[in-house]
C-alpha cells in the first residue's frame, strides 16, 4: 500500500464517508494564483464564498488581498462577520420582514452591502437601514438580455 492508499485508508476508518479532505497548500496556492491575476489586471476581487462558505478560506482570501467576500444569503453573512470578517457583500435580494430585521440586526455590527433588482427590496432594505441607525451600501442589478 502506498502512502496515498494509507492516507486514504486512515481518513475513512477515522472520520467515515463522504469525508471532505482539503490540501491547505494547495488551496492556498490556488487563492494567491487568483488574487494575482486580478492584481495584474487591476480588479478588486471579491469572491464568492457560496462554494466553500468557510471562514477559514474566506480569511485566506483577503489575507492574499481579496476587498472583501460575496455571500450569496444573509445566513452566510452572519456567519462570516461572526468569524470577523467586515467587508461583505450579500448578492441576493432579502425579502421579508424576519430577514429584513436580521439584515438590520448585522447592519448595526458591521457595515454591509446589498444588491437589489427591484423595488421591494429597495423598500426592505431602506427599513433595515433605518432600523440599524446606519446607511446600507446597494448595489443595483440590472437585466443586461441574459434574464440572470
């Protein structure tokens, strides 16, 4: 057996199956090879955690130079500014009373934006806003032909 199959072998008797396993030096190599390319083009990147949703990898991500993180729901925000993380995107329209005072609730700890493709939001966002006695960054999205 050699020390692929063992490493293999170990991980499944001790944690079972499915079982994630990640190569943090691979990642971390990958995360700079991205912040690079970004760099090189003069981008302000700001990736989208809805893949890996680890606060680990989030830090790893602005630590190499990322602006901030995109979280694709405003649970994922929670969790990434309970971890510390103060610049955060939420790519989603929040609807609803019970989120909208969530979204106000993170708003009074850390400033936040948004993104908004109709006037309801706008509405929502604009209570959250007043609720948390701070101004809420939007961003508006706008219908380009693709229906995205």
């Amino acid at each position: 057996m050699n020390s692929l199959d063992s490493l293999k072998s170990s991980i499944i008797s001790q944690f079972g199956t499915p079982c994630a396993v990640i190569d943090l030096d691979i990642i971390k190599k990958n995360i700079l090879r991205a912040q690079k390319i970004c760099d090189a083009a003069g981008v302000a990147n700001r990736p989208h955690i809805k893949t890996h949703k680890s606060p680990l990898l989030a830090k790893m991500q602005i630590d190499a130079g990322a602006r901030g993180i995109t979280c694709q729901k405003l649970g994922e925000a929670e969790v990434m500014a309970e971890a510390g993380i103060d610049d955060i995107l939420i790519a989603t329209n929040i609807l609803g009373a019970a989120r909208s005072g969530r979204l106000a609730s993170l708003q009074k700890k850390l400033p936040l934006k948004v993104c908004a493709d109709n006037h309801v939001s706008l509405q929502e966002y604009s209570k959250a806003a007043e609720a948390a006695n701070r101004p809420l960054d939007v961003l508006i999205e706008c219908d380009t032909g693709q229906k995205r």
